[in-house]
C-alpha cells in the first residue's frame, strides 16, 4: 500500500504544479518525502515484524565411505571475484547427489560422536505482527520474506571434507603397497598386544574381528584427518 501511496502522491503533485496549485503541490511534495522516507527505512528496519524460524531436518549419506569412514566432498565455485564453497553429499531416501553453495546463505559442519548425520534448513523469516501493517509495507518487506538461511550438517565425528583432488589422492594412497603393507603390520601389532593382555581374545574370533576393523577404521581415519588438513 505504502508504495501505491508514494505513487499517488507523485502523479497528484505533477499534476497540482501543472494546474498552478502550488500549495497543495507542495504539501503533496512534503507528504511524497515522508512515505518516500518511511519506505526506505523499513526496507532497513522491517517495522511491525517479528523473525520466526522455519526448521527443516533430512537425513544425508556420504559420497563415499572407507572401511566405516564417511566422505563429504567440497569444491570451490568462482563466481566473478567471489569463491563460493559447494558442499555434495548424497540423499539418504533415493541417494541422489545434493549439494548445497554458501552463497546467500550461512553453511555450518558440526562433526560429533552421537550426531545422526543431518541436514539441517533454518529459513528466519519475517513475519508481521499486525495486518495493517501487513498491508501497508507489502512488497516492501512481504509475509515470510527471508532474513537469512542457515545450513547445518550434523555429522558423525568418522565424517571428512574433502576435495575431489584429495579424495583422489587418498584412494591411490590406500591402494599402494606400501601403505597397505604398512597398515597390515600395524594393525597385526596392535591385535597381539591386546592379546596378551587379554589371551582369552583367542576363543573370541568375533570380537577379535571387531577389534581389527576399529583399529583399521581408526588407522584410515588418521590418513582422512590429515588429507583434510592440507585443504
């Protein structure tokens, strides 16, 4: 309403001024300011609102996963002189690829223990406290306009970000002989050394088999932590 009323005002004063009736032009002109005004300022100060939060949670699953290892990949996306970060993961119901930019909006990782790997959309929108004003402002500052949108992923503390480069380097790590070899010892030197300190492990080929995939989850993990570092 506000903005038909500064239209208004506009074609009364054009034609007040070309009728010669300067005194009622010029209190049209002062009015024409004052909405011209109060419309700017609420486009700043978003008058009769209150910000209300609009949550939606969806699951989300890794691109990859190594031996229990979960896998986000991330990529930077130039736009202009802007670098923008892209997030990719993949959808838990028909595990299509979705990614998310942080552009025009906030993107968070929170990586912890007992996270159920989430996708979390905070939409804080305007919503107006009375319908006049309501009406007044629309198109101004609209019912529902958005302040700002918050992205969060809770992930598992076994989740890493990585680039598609690194990603790539990571693989042809693991599938080195070295490395392998290297992970082979380690691992078969951890398992006897709980062994003699728990000799009935023996009888227990299950638990043993439990405590080799931890340790070899464990081992890759260090080798994902690091790779992320580098980025």
């Amino acid at each position: 309403m506000l903005i038909l009323i500064v239209i208004i005002l506009c074609i009364v004063a054009g034609v007040s001024f070309y009728k010669h009736h300067n005194l009622l032009g010029s209190i049209t002109i002062v009015l024409l300011i004052m909405a011209q005004a109060l419309l700017v300022m609420d486009s700043q100060y978003h008058y009769a609102t209150k910000v209300n939060d609009d949550i939606h949670i969806s699951q989300v699953k890794p691109i990859t996963s190594i031996h229990d290892n979960h896998v986000m990949v991330t990529k930077g996306i130039k736009e202009g002189k802007t670098t923008y970060q892209a997030f990719v993961t993949k959808n838990k119901t028909n595990s299509k690829t979705h990614i998310i930019l942080n552009k025009d909006k906030k993107v968070l990782v929170n990586r912890e223990k007992n996270h159920q790997n989430q996708l979390v959309t905070n939409n804080h929108q305007y919503q107006y406290t009375n319908q006049f004003a309501n009406l007044l402002f629309a198109g101004i500052t609209n019912q529902n306009q958005l302040k700002q949108q918050v992205v969060t992923y809770n992930l598992g503390n076994d989740w890493y970000l990585l680039s598609k480069g690194q990603l790539k380097s990571v693989a042809k790590k693991l599938k080195s002989k070295s490395f392998q070899n290297k992970l082979t010892n380690t691992v078969k030197i951890s398992v006897q050394k709980k062994i003699k300190r728990n000799p009935k492990l023996l009888k227990q080929p299950q638990k043993l088999k439990i405590i080799q995939n931890q340790l070899i989850k464990s081992k890759i993990g260090s080798l994902l932590k690091d790779s992320e570092a580098l980025s």
